[in-house]
C-alpha cells in the first residue's frame, strides 16, 4: 500500500476529492476502480448501519458502505444525485456511497502531513494524512484502516 | 544462432528452473518429464545438447545416453547428466555411460551455462 | 518474482512427492512392495533434496540426504525391511512433510522433532555410508603461480574414440582454448590410416598441439578439459620452463568402446505391471486464475441464459415456436460446459487424507493412544478449493476424534473394544452431494458436560431441555470451546464453530451422530460444485431471496387448521400428526411480510442438522431454477442465515438463504451474539 513518505519528495501523487458528511476527503486515484451513480441496493440482514447492502457489480456481488455513517457522521439517505466510489484493496472490492466527487488533484508527496495527533475516534483512524490546500485541508482516507481484512467470524 | 537444449528431469521444479536458467542465457528449451519422454523428445528435437537427470522413473538417465548413443540420430550430441551424486564413482559411471559431462544438483547458474556455452560452442 | 513462482511450483510438487512417499511406506507396511516401489520411495525424497537444494533450503536437504542414503540401502538390499526400520522410515517421511512445511511457511526446523529421527536413521547406516558424506567434493588442484605476467601453455591432446562418442568436438575445446588467449593451432595426422578405406570416423587419428599464450597457470585450460581429461591423452604444460610434464595424464590405450549394453541400467525395460495405475497420467498444468476466469465466465453464460429464457417468457410466444427447443439445447449446453469446467478444478481427496494420516499419527503420539487411521474414497473429487478449506477443519476435527473420542488402552481393555482405536475418515459421493465423514469407534460425547460447559458459558440457561441432537450441536456454538476445556492437543485457539464457519462457507453442512460407548460420527455435506446450485427462488418482505432446493422437503400452504400456537408467538405447523416450529423469515431479517397471516404465505418444510425439522414461513414462491453462487466471503464477510449471493435474470442481487442458521435451535441468541462480535470487529478499525 502506498506510504505517504515525506522522504520521496519526489513522488507525485493523485488523489479523487470527495464530500462526505459535509467535510473534504480524498482517496488515492490508485485505489479507486470507477466512480457510478447511486443505484438500489440489495439489503443485508443484521448489518451494520453503515452497511447500506450490495450491488451487481457486472457479476461481482459488492458491499456498499456509507462513508460518512462509517466515519462517525450521521447516515445519508442516498439519492440519485449521490455518487459510489468503487475501490479495490488487496483482492477486495467495497462501494463507498459519498455526497459528492469533486476533483482529481495531484500533489506532490512531501505536501502530505502527517495526522495530527488528536483523540481516537473513528474518522480520526481512518485518515492517513492531510493535504493543505488554499485554506482548506483535506484528508486523506486510509482503505486499509477503514476497511479491515480480518473479521470476527473469518475461519 | 541460439542453441536448442533438451532439458530431462522428472522434477517439475527442476525443469522449470532449468528452463528459467537456460532461456534467460538465450537458449531455446525443451523439457522431457523422465526418460522414456526425453528420447522420444529427442528423436524430434533437433537439440544441440541434452542435459538428463539420472534417477527418474521409466528409464534413467544412463538409460536415456545409452539410447542415445545407440540410436541412428544425432548420436555424438553432447549431454550433460545432472546430478546429486559427486565423486569418482560418479564420473566413472556417467563415462561408462557415454554422458559428455556432468553437473552436480544444486547447480550453479553461471557455471551451468558457461559449460553448455562451451560444449555448443556458442 | 520468476523465483517465487518456481518455488510455488517446488512445493506443490513436494505434495505430489509425499503422496507417492507414503503411498510407497504403505505398500511397504503391507508387504506390497516390488523393486519399483522401493526405486520410487528413494525417488521422492530424492526429488525432494534436489530441488530444495536449488533454494538452499538446508533443513530439508540435510534431512532428506539421509533419509535417502537409508533407503538407498534399503533398495539395494543392504538393508532388511523389518519393523523398526519400517516405523523409522515412517517417522522419517512425517518429518520429511514438516520440514518441507516449515520451509514453505519460512520458519525454522524443529530440531527436537527432527534430531531424534536423523539420529535413528543414522542407526541404520554403516560408518562407510557416512564417512563417504564427509568427501563430496572433489578435491581441486590449486595452483599458487603468482607471477604476474602470463606464460605460455602447450596443450596436447590426443581425443579417442570415446571421446568422440561421449559427444565431444576437438573443434569446440580448441575454441574454448582460443577464448582464453591467442593460440597456435597444429594438427598431428600421423596416425591417419594410408588407406582411406580403413577409416573409421568414430576412431581418434588426430593429436592437436595449441599453444595458448599469457597464462597464469592451467586451471582454466583443465576447467576445458573437465569432463574430457580422462579421454583424451591429455598433456598440459608450462613451454617457459622446460621441464618435461609427465604428471597429469595416464594415456589411455586406444580401445574401440561403444558404450557397454550391460550397462543399461536394470529399470530400463521394466514391465508396467499391477503399479501402471499409481503413474500419473499425462498431465496439464493451468494457471488456477485463467480455470477461475473461465468458471466466472461460465457463471455469467448460466445467468445469461436465464435472462434470455425470462425474456423468451414474457415474449408468449406460441407453445409450437422452435425457440424453445433452442432454449432447452442451449440450457443443456450451458450446463454441460459448467460440468466441464467445473471437473477441471476438481482434485482427488487423496493428498488432504495423506495428510490427515499423519496429524492422527501425530495426535496418537501426543495422546498416548493407539489409534488407527483408515481412509476410503480417496479418489473421490471435489474442487480444488473444497480440498485447500477442508484441511484445517479436518485437521482440527481429527485431532477431536483422537483427543476426546478415543478412550486409552487401557479403558478401551476394560470394554469388549479393542486396544487400538479406530477412526475412518471417508468421502463419497452421494446424490449430487460428497458427503466426508469421521468415524471413531470411541466413548461418544458427553452430552452432560457439554451441557453443563455450555451453561457455564451462558450459551444455555441452567433448566433448558434440549434434546440430545441439540446438546450436539452446542458443540458448534461460538464460545463453546475456551482454553480451560480443550486440551494441549486439541485447543489451538480455535473451536468446533470455526469448523462450522468454514464448512458453511463453502455451502456445506455438518452433522453429529454420537453414541454413548459406541464412538461419534461427524458427516460432512457439501455441494458438488460450488458454483451453481438448484435454488427456490422466493419473496420476502418485498425482497427476492434464493432458498437451496436440496434442504426443502415440500411446501406447504397452510390452511388455518394446520396452524397451532404455543405461548404469544411461538407457531406451530401441524403436519401428519406431528408438531413443527414455524421460523418468519421475515421476523429474522426484520423485514416487513407482505401479509401478517400465515395463511396467506407459503412454508418450506425444511430438514435440517440441529432440529430434525422446521418450517420456515416465506411471502411467495417465484420460481424454482439454477442459480450461479456468488461468494460474498472475500468482500464481506459471513452473515448469519445467508451463505452467498447470486444474480437473476434482471440483474438484482438475490441472497442465498442458508436454512440450517435459520433453523438452529438457539437461533436467535446466536444471531445475536454473533451479530455483536461482528459489530466489535467493524468497530475495533
């Protein structure tokens, strides 16, 4: 997974920016499979919240999550004008329903700041670093910590 | 030109690192999975060079030099028996078997292919 | 990269070259073995240390050196194959697999596993075999020349017929020599014959002179001459100094050798006799992604086919329309293909029983029980993936058998049973399912511990009347098993649920047959393949849910009659003078029913593992037809009461229902237990 490593300054890279719970986040371009429309989903029983349920995804049977409930945001009531971020980690695919995509921006890797250190909470985990921009500041969401591989139930 | 080599060993691993070897030095490479393979592969594969396990199945690989050796086709071809054994008894028994020369298991990739380089002359 | 793959490759082969160990060892045992047996004993521990020693993995080779070296003697008769050999050679292929093991998973030998063994075999072993060990290597002559500039080296060699024989060209070696420095190239045809007619081209005539300039010293005139020192009057010396150099050579005479016909070696021709059906057949090896590529592929072509049938449906065309006939040939084809791919991931079951052979083993050993381990159905086939997620249920479910199930020697003495312990582990195929099964002959479970365990844990409350096959199936709940009641051997951390979990997993279900004194049998039920599955397509609640034919009895549209009630809530169907509890579907998923009277809805008379029967109470049947399984494992991950996903004819995401989760007893307290440790998992990110 790609480390933002101030040391390759070098480096540049993409990232989509996107809203979600009314804040600016962004997801490295690598990650990102495709960007779709909201669609129906397929509800899971006993899911958590955030699990908004799955979607054929040409064959492939996704989850989607609601980024901004999973993030400690309140849930959105996914409309037409909501967009999916389809990601890919590892072997895994996971739909993230967002409020909004924005832009791709490119920066280069010494402009990534650590995550100031502040109390645990769960948008805090899941933020890898941020990027200064203008006055704003956007996050950069970490798949691996907001998605773990390993499950209560994996054998 | 590259030379053609017909590489005879039942080990899958051993095949596949032969092949890896051997193409990655420019040779082109035709695997038999024992002995009575690689003599049937040998009556087709022009090859310039044979390199033969000894202990396989069906026939080993003094089996497959006497055939060789024996045979009406490309008797003088140059092989190399591939080996754990060492030692004098070694050599004296590939010798007996007409075997050109031999390398011993595990083999060096350098020294393997400058030895086929030598005896194909490429 | 390439390197990983080759290694990938050597440890499959390892697999291979295990079975065919212990397969030999077997024969062995059992007084079966021929010569040919014995030669692929030592081949494969042999194959082994070859090719571990291209990845210089130590452990093994060291380990596999002397092994081989015994068996070695073994085939050669220098050694008898009594029973102390035959048990060291047994212990030797179980260490053999675990150093092979632990090299794969990169972690160290287990000395204190391994030494004992090396030591018993060395036993075998005269002091000559292991003293020839310390000389492997042929000594070099090195040479300490320090002069900096080079000297001139005149090469003599004289090739003979062998020479020739040996596949060796006089033109190749004097390039060679040219490689290593500017030559004078002198041919001697003195020994020509006068007539040509006396010519004989596989004879030596000619003696060639170089002389090579700006040398060290010879060593890499001699490394030329490696193979062919000896068959070639070979001369070698220094043209500066001008002492004569007689050392190196001892000419040959010039004999007319062919290669000796006794010397073909003796499994040359071999009859292929009653062994011909242990010789692998001739084989394809396949990427397993392009296999899974194809099968996804075949997926969609079955999904495809019924969105066409479903289009051809709602077209109405007339009954007499040939599209039909199409349609059918089609669904025939679509099917037969899915077979075809499907048999090529199929694998015999034969490696993972291999392998169970010596966890029982091993679990004896631990134990200090006698237990015997027979396989049957090895050749049975199931998917490649089945054999890959059975091994560790297996493993851990085996080691059950023989830690709680077998009694000891010495209360097994004090039944009619005798001293050793049995335990058969079985597959076979049975009505489009395999069923594998673990048989002990040992003392039963001990339904009133488990009781009392589970009671402890609060999985039960104190006064609950279950019947026995529930008390069973509390085996299976998770939370069941803790350190403080598995043993060593046993309890690695993981419980029957796990068992449990991977077996559902993979569409399977698991079932308990225990009888106190008489031993407890598990049967394992999976799906032929595990791709597609004939499904009932039903309603729920306004979502569309698929239901696995296979564990539907009959359906039933209750009339009022039918229905009894016990308590508020609790439904009961009436059906042939018995009593079933009725499941909501809808309830469970917390989904709303199209209609709140059962009478309006239709129930699945379902036969499942923990209660013998329920009926689960659904909105609608659709329809019933072929569904193409989906796994929602490696994007999810297992929720309670659904197995998998599949895709209909309109593109919709359709759940597959798993009925025995629904059905299970204690279903609601599980669910919700589960359902609680899966959201601490969400939440500990």
């Amino acid at each position: 997974m790609q480390r933002h490593d101030n040391s390759k300054a070098e480096k540049h890279i993409e990232f989509v920016t996107l809203v979600a719970g009314g804040q600016s986040f962004c997801i490295e371009i690598t990650q990102i499979r495709e960007i779709r429309r909201w669609s129906p989903v397929t509800h899971l029983p006993h899911s958590p919240s955030y699990v908004l349920g799955v979607i054929n995804l040409r064959g492939a049977v996704v989850p989607i999550l609601d980024l901004a409930a999973k993030l400690g945001f309140s849930a959105i009531t996914p409309t037409e004008r909501h967009v999916i971020i389809i990601t890919a980690i590892d072997d895994r695919i996971v739909g993230l329903l967002v409020e909004s995509v924005s832009e791709i921006l490119g920066v280069q890797a010494d402009m990534v700041r650590e995550t100031p250190r502040t109390k645990e909470d769960a948008s805090a985990i899941a933020v890898a670093g941020i990027i200064p921009v203008g006055d704003d500041m956007i996050k950069i969401i970490s798949l691996d910590a907001l998605l773990p591989t390993t499950l209560a139930t994996a054998a | 030109m590259s030379a053609h080599i017909l590489a005879i060993d039942d080990s899958r691993t051993i095949r596949a690192l032969l092949t890896a070897t051997l193409e990655k030095a420019g040779f082109a490479v035709t695997t038999a999975v024992d002995g009575v393979d690689g003599v049937a592969k040998f009556q087709e594969a022009q090859a310039d060079l044979v390199i033969t396990d000894v202990n396989m199945p069906n026939k080993d690989g003094f089996g497959v030099i006497n055939d060789i050796r024996q045979g009406q086709v490309n008797r003088a071809v140059p092989v190399l028996v591939l080996t754990t054994e060492s030692g004098a008894a070694l050599k004296d028994r590939a010798r007996r078997a007409g075997a050109t020369g031999w390398i011993v298991k595990p083999f060096d990739d350098e020294a393997l292919v400058s030895v086929i380089k030598r005896l194909t002359g490429t | 990269m390439m390197d990983s793959a080759i290694l990938d490759a050597f440890f499959e082969e390892c697999e291979d070259l295990l079975v065919a160990l212990s397969d030999g060892l077997a024969d062995m045992r059992e007084g079966l073995a021929d010569d040919e047996t014995l030669n692929a004993v030592f081949r494969s521990v042999h194959s082994i240390k070859g090719a571990a020693g291209a990845f210089s993995l130590e452990d093994v080779v060291g380990f596999a050196h002397i092994f081989e070296t015994v068996l070695d003697d073994v085939r050669s008769k220098k050694l008898a194959t009594d029973e102390a050999l035959l048990r060291v050679l047994q212990r030797a292929g179980d260490i053999l697999a675990d150093l092979v093991d632990a090299a794969r998973d990169d972690l160290p030998a287990d000395r204190d596993q391994v030494d004992p063994v090396l030591r018993e075999l060395e036993s075998f072993l005269s002091t000559d075999d292991l003293v020839k060990e310390e000389f492997v290597f042929e000594a070099l002559t090195l040479s300490f020349d320090t002069r900096d500039s080079g000297s001139e080296f005149e090469v003599s060699f004289h090739p003979s017929a062998e020479f020739y024989a040996a596949g060796n060209d006089p033109a190749l070696f004097i390039s060679a020599l040219h490689d290593l420095g500017p030559c004078t190239v002198q041919v001697e045809t003195v020994k020509l014959p006068t007539d040509l007619a006396d010519f004989d081209w596989t004879k030596g005539y000619l003696t060639w002179h170089v002389v090579v300039a700006d040398q060290k010293n010879d060593l890499a005139i001699r490394e030329i001459f490696e193979f062919a020192d000896d068959l070639c009057a070979l001369k070698v010396h220094e043209t500066t100094k001008d002492d004569p150099q007689p050392d190196v050579m001892s000419l040959p005479e010039e004999v007319e050798t062919v290669p000796e016909p006794d010397l073909e070696p003796a499994q040359a021709a071999r009859p292929s006799t009653q062994k011909a059906s242990k010789k692998s057949a001739s084989t394809l090896r396949v990427d397993p992604e392009r296999v899974d590529r194809l099968i996804n592929a075949v997926g969609e072509l079955i999904i495809n086919q019924s969105v066409i049938s479903q289009r051809i449906e709602e077209a109405s065309l007339p009954n007499s329309s040939e599209l039909y006939g199409d349609l059918d040939n089609y669904k025939l084809l679509a099917r037969e293909i899915q077979e075809g791919v499907m048999a090529i991931r199929a694998q015999p079951v034969k490696p993972l029983f291999q392998r169970m052979l010596r966890i029982a083993r091993e679990a004896a050993d631990a134990t200090g029980k006698d237990v015997n381990l027979v396989t049957e159905g090895e050749a049975t086939e199931v998917d490649k993936i089945v054999v890959e997620r059975l091994a560790d249920p297996l493993t851990h479910m085996i080691r059950n058998a023989i830690d709680h199930g077998i009694e000891k020697p010495e209360e097994r003495a004090k039944t009619d049973k005798p001293a050793t312990g049995t335990l058969r582990l079985t597959a076979s195929q049975r009505s489009g399912s395999i069923v594998i099964e673990i048989i002990d002959d040992g003392q039963g479970l001990n339904r009133e511990r488990i009781k009392e365990i589970a009671v402890s844990k609060g999985l039960i409350s104190a006064d609950a009347q279950l019947s026995a096959q529930e008390i069973d199936h509390l085996l299976f709940a998770p939370g069941f098993s803790t350190a403080t009641e598995v043993t060593n051997l046993s309890g690695r951390g993981v419980g029957m649920d796990v068992v449990k979990t991977a077996i559902t997993a993979l569409g399977g279900r698991i079932a308990i047959n225990s009888i106190a004194g008489q031993g407890t049998t598990f049967s394992i039920t999976l799906p032929l393949t595990l791709a597609v599955m004939d499904g009932m397509i039903i309603h729920v609640g306004g979502q569309t849910m698929v239901v696995p034919i296979t564990s539907i009895l009959e359906t039933i549209r209750p009339a009022s009659t039918d229905l009894a009630q016990i308590g508020l809530d609790n439904q009961l169907l009436r059906i042939r003078g018995d009593y079933v509890p009725i499941i909501d579907l809808a309830e469970r998923f917390g989904v709303t029913p199209q209609s709140a009277s059962l009478t309006d809805r239709v129930l699945l008379l379902i036969q499942t593992e923990s209660v013998s029967q329920c009926a689960i109470a659904v909105d609608d049947i659709v329809d019933q037809r072929q569904v193409v399984v989906k796994s929602m494992q490696g994007t999810y991950g297992q929720i309670t009461g659904i197995s998998g996903a599949t895709i209909l004819g309109d593109g919709k995401i359709a759940l597959i229902i798993d009925p025995d989760a629904i059905a299970a007893g204690q279903g609601n307290a599980l669910s919700a237990h589960i359902r609680a440790q899966k959201e601490d998992a969400y939440a500990t990110t």
